[in-house]
C-alpha cells in the first residue's frame, strides 16, 4: 500500500517542487509555440482578418513561404502552420499566460471571438 507520506518514489515536498517546475516548464513551452506562431503569421499574415484558416491561403503562395520557413527553422511545416493558426486566432492580449498552446489551440476552433 503506498505511503501518503511520498508520491511515487519521492516525498510530497519534492513533488510539489516538481510540479512547479515542470508549470514553469509548460509556461515557456507555450510562449515558445506562440513566439513561432506570431512569427509565422507576420511573415505570411492570414487571408481575411480574424478569418482562422483560408482555403485561399495555397492560392497566395502561403503554403511555400511556410515550407521556406520549416526548413530555416527545422521545425516541421504542419506545426508551424498550426501554431500560426492559433496565433491567429489568440491575438497576445487575449492569451492566458500559464495555459498551454493545446488548450488555446482547442478553443481557437470557436468561430465567435468574444466566446473564445
């Protein structure tokens, strides 16, 4: 039976320390991924403002500039392409600092700004 005393194989103060740091961990990564996103999404803004994904978006050339831009960074063109989106959708004065880009990226799907 395990102990309350520990959490799995350390005790409950090395765990709470561990926690923290793996939040502070989440906090940079999400502000890492919208760093790529805001930047993918200057160089090649979207279509129509606020319009999330355009079906036009190959017609402009996007999908080159943001192949251009994966081999320059080494960082895969579907990630990049995706972080631009949410980037789009989550202009930086409406992010959550402390959430992680996979929770801004589930909510960007709602259509109505004010909602997200």
């Amino acid at each position: 039976m395990p102990s309350s005393e520990t959490v799995g194989n350390v005790s409950v103060d090395r765990y709470e320390q561990i926690v923290e740091k793996l939040r502070e961990a989440v906090d940079t990564m999400a502000k890492c991924q919208f760093v790529i996103g805001d930047g993918a999404l200057e160089i090649v803004p979207m279509a129509e403002p606020h319009s999330g994904r355009s079906l036009g978006d190959d017609l402009f050339g996007v999908s080159a500039w943001l192949h251009r831009l994966s081999e320059d960074t080494n960082v895969p063109y579907n990630t990049i392409k995706e972080y631009r989106w949410v980037a789009s959708r989550w202009p930086e004065r409406r992010r959550c600092a402390g959430v992680a880009l996979s929770t801004h990226q589930v909510l960007a799907a709602i259509s109505d700004p004010e909602e997200r």
